[in-house]
C-alpha cells in the first residue's frame, strides 16, 4: 500500500523546489508541448538505464545522492537499489490512467509532492487483503502496464481503492507492487510530484 513517513526537511525542500523552478525555465517550450497534450508525463533526471532519456540541471547529481540515502532509511530495513529520480507532472484536463504496477512487484517508489495533493490531481493505489496479495501480483506479473479491475475482483474477491490527499513536502512510500493510478486532473492547477523509485537489491532492474 502506501505510508506517510512525515516531511522533508527545509534543506532538501530547497533543493528540490530550486531544481524545478530551473526545470521551468530551461524546459518552457517542451513542458508546455507536453502539457498541451493533456497527458502525465516524466521528467526524469537520472536513470540507471542508460538508454532512458534524463535532462541536464545544475543540482541533479546532489538530488541522486540525496535518492540513494533515502532509499536507506524508508523501506523498513529492505535493501533497496535506486533506479531513477526526476519530476511528475499530472497537467489539467488528463485523462485518468489505468491501473497499472511500475514494471514488476520488485519495484517501489518514493513521492514527495511539490503542489497540494486534492482528491481532484491525486493517485489512487488499490488495497488487497494480504492473503490474496501474492496470488494476485502473481496473475498479473506478465502485463503489468495494464491490469484490469475485473480480473482483480476475480482473483481476489475483494479489494479497496483509496486516494492520498497529502501536503507539498509531504514523503510518501508506495510500498513494492502497489497497484495504482493517476486520477484525471480536473481541478485548476498542474499538480507535480518528486520521485525516487527503487527496485529490491537482487532483483532484475526494469530495461
């Protein structure tokens, strides 16, 4: 599922807010195309893929630091490899996502939003009861991109979907193979979100 770990401290609330307003300005003219296009979208600033495309920022090398330690102190003492860090923006007017795991059940992301989560930007994450867990992630493990609601239900015969309503500089853990979505954005201004995400130390890496 998902847990507060409380808020970042002033120093790295600094630092993410001084690279995105950079990120605005160097990037104008893309991230307007890309909001025009009424779809989330990625902006990652480092990748252990080197095949992913990132984009240059003075402080991107002190942000991936900063990623990897935190990996150390949020996920209850499991070892924990950093994959990727940047932004999310979820623009106004997107359409909602479908459900769907971030490549594999070995994968968990950090959020810590840099706008007010509201029930009308946010994401939603589906709980499922614990004894129905390892079967379900099981099923849809070959197509993680897309998971469908009713094979859920089928498979698990119950499940909850919940929504974070969080403050900025809020940190957020969605645990490893969380099932979630962003919603559709209809309130009036691009909600925005820091990421870190990480896969278990000894798993596959997503390619």
């Amino acid at each position: 599922g998902v847990a507060l770990l409380g808020s970042v401290s002033e120093e790295a609330a600094r630092m993410l807010a001084d690279c995105l307003a950079e990120l605005n300005e160097t990037l104008e003219a893309d991230w307007r195309a890309s909001s025009e296009k009424q779809e989330i979208f990625w902006i990652n600033l480092w990748q252990k893929n080197e095949n992913s495309p990132t984009v240059s920022a003075r402080g991107k090398e002190t942000i991936r630091e900063w990623s990897e330690k935190l990996g150390l102190t949020s996920f209850d003492g499991e070892q924990v490899c950093l994959d990727g860090c940047g932004f999310i923006v979820n623009p106004v007017g997107s359409a909602m996502q479908p459900w769907h795991l971030d490549y594999s059940q070995h994968y968990a992301t950090l959020f810590i939003p840099m706008t007010k989560l509201t029930p009308q930007n946010s994401l939603q994450y589906i709980w499922l009861p614990e004894a129905k867990r390892a079967h379900v992630l099981q099923l849809i493990g070959k197509n993680p991109d897309i998971v469908e609601a009713e094979t859920l239900a089928n498979a698990s015969g119950f499940f909850s979907v919940r929504q974070i309503i969080a403050a900025p500089l809020s940190l957020i853990r969605m645990d490893f193979g969380t099932i979630h979505r962003g919603v559709a954005n209809t309130g009036d201004f691009e909600r925005i979100m820091f990421f870190a995400s990480y896969t278990r130390r000894g798993a596959i890496a997503p390619t």
